[in-house]
C-alpha cells in the first residue's frame, strides 16, 4: 500500500511538471504576438518625477520584435540609407550631408517601480539634453528600446520642444510606464533627434556613446506582480506546494520514488 501511494505521488508530481512545461511553452509562444502597451508623460523644464497628468499619453504598438538587424529599423536609419544612396548616384546636395549642427550634451535614465523585487523595472524615467550651434531651435525627438540587442522598437514620441543652443536649462524628459508586451529582459535605448520644421534626422545617442543607455533591467508592469502557482495533491488528507516547493519536492523525491519502484 505504501508502495503504491508513493508511485500515486510520483504520478502527480510528474503530471504537474509536464503541465508547467506545456503552460510555459504556451505562455513564450503568447508573447511572440503580445501587444505593446504604455502610458507616457513629457516635458520641458520640471523636475523629475513632476510631470502633470495633462500630459499623459497612451500608446499601443506592435509586438516586441527580438531578432534582426537593429541598424536598420529606426526614422534615422532609414533617412541614413536614402543618404547613402543620393551620395552613390551622385544626386546629393549640400542639405543631405551629415549634420554637425545638433548634438546630445547629456543622457540620464533612472529606473523605477520594482513590484516584485526581483531586480527588473517597469518604469523608466528619461532626460536628456539636446544642444545646436543655433541661438534656437524647434525639435522632436523619437525614441526606441532594444531587447538583447535585437532590433529598435520605437517605444515612444516627443511633442516638438525648443532648444537654445548649448544651454543647461532646456532638458527634456520623457517617463513611461510599460504596461504590457515587454518581456524581463536587458534593454538598451536609443534617442534620434529630428528637426520640427523639415522632419530631418539631426542627431542620435543609444548604447554606443552612453553607457547610461545599455543594459537596463526591464519587464512590463503585468510580470511586475509577485505570483505563485498552487498545486494541491489530495492524497486522503489536504495540502498544497508552490511552485518552487514541488520543483525542489520533485529532484529530491524521484529518485528515491523510483528506487522503491524498482524494488518493489
């Protein structure tokens, strides 16, 4: 009788491993077409953290792509390639050279909203701080996260703001919460800057020339959430194990579950 319920809890433990397999399988699959979901607020000359709700906006956006050439999927990028072109055939006027008029003085990112402590973020908190040789300029900036070095996702879009030329005091910030369709990983960001008037790519700063920019530990807010999967196993009285209890329960009653089998 022993015996037997001891291949009676094998059974069950078995059957439970399988099933968290298959769940997370399922759940991996899932997130390949999981939508995008964020809610971002901006601004210009406040301070960190004050960004009123006036200016809060809510987006949705295709699923994270995780594989590619992440070279090739921004606005830049893309008026980088039309550059190279017009420069090959020759066509290319003194307005398509690069610009040297619009740079990046500085980049700040702070993360926040750790729900479940376990190290990842779902809140990023943007500022950054775009200069021009020009007494004043209007702009806009785009900006993207990566997932383990796989393609940019633009993630979100500033209104047009003002710069003057290489003052302090024109710093803008950008903080959104990812709500859903960002899975815990490491990311990198990356800004391009686009003049307001024409739509032209003037500057850009990612991971390359920002360390503050690389490897930031992110997930969205609905894996932000402390969980536990029960099991119970009703063998003639009650009693339920976590998820980690019947993974710790399962490498070390097996063995002996199937040496009692064997002698049996």
């Amino acid at each position: 009788m022993k015996t037997q319920t001891m291949k009676m809890n094998l059974f069950w433990v078995l059957s439970a491993s399988l099933l968290l397999l298959a769940g997370a399988a399922t759940v991996e699959a899932a997130d390949e077409s999981e939508m995008r979901i964020s809610t971002t607020s901006q601004g210009q000359g406040i301070q960190r953290g004050g960004v009123g709700a006036d200016k809060l906006s809510h987006d949705e956006l295709e699923p994270l792509q995780r594989s590619g050439e992440r070279s090739k999927t921004t606005r830049g990028s893309q008026q980088k390639k039309d550059m190279a072109v017009s420069l090959k055939s020759g066509s290319v006027s003194s307005a398509m050279t690069p610009n040297v008029e619009f740079w990046f003085y500085d980049v700040d990112v702070q993360l926040y909203s750790d729900l479940d402590r376990d190290g990842y973020y779902s809140g990023i908190d943007l500022a950054f701080d775009a200069d021009t040789v020009y007494g004043i300029a209007d702009v806009y900036a785009v900006i993207y996260l990566s997932y383990d070095f796989g393609p940019w996702n633009e993630y979100a879009v500033t209104e047009d703001f003002t710069i003057f030329g290489a003052s302090a005091n024109d710093e803008y910030i950008v903080e959104t919460d990812l709500v859903a369709g960002y899975i815990t990983g490491d990311y990198d960001i990356l800004i391009e800057l686009f003049d307001a008037v024409d739509g032209s790519f003037v500057a850009d700063i990612g991971p390359d020339q920002s360390s503050e920019l690389s490897f930031l530990p992110l997930e969205d807010i609905g894996r932000d959430t402390p969980r536990e999967t029960t099991i119970v196993v009703n063998n003639g009285g009650g009693g339920s194990l976590g998820l980690l209890g019947l993974l710790a329960l399962f490498a070390f009653a097996a063995p002996r579950l199937l040496a009692a089998r064997r002698s049996a």
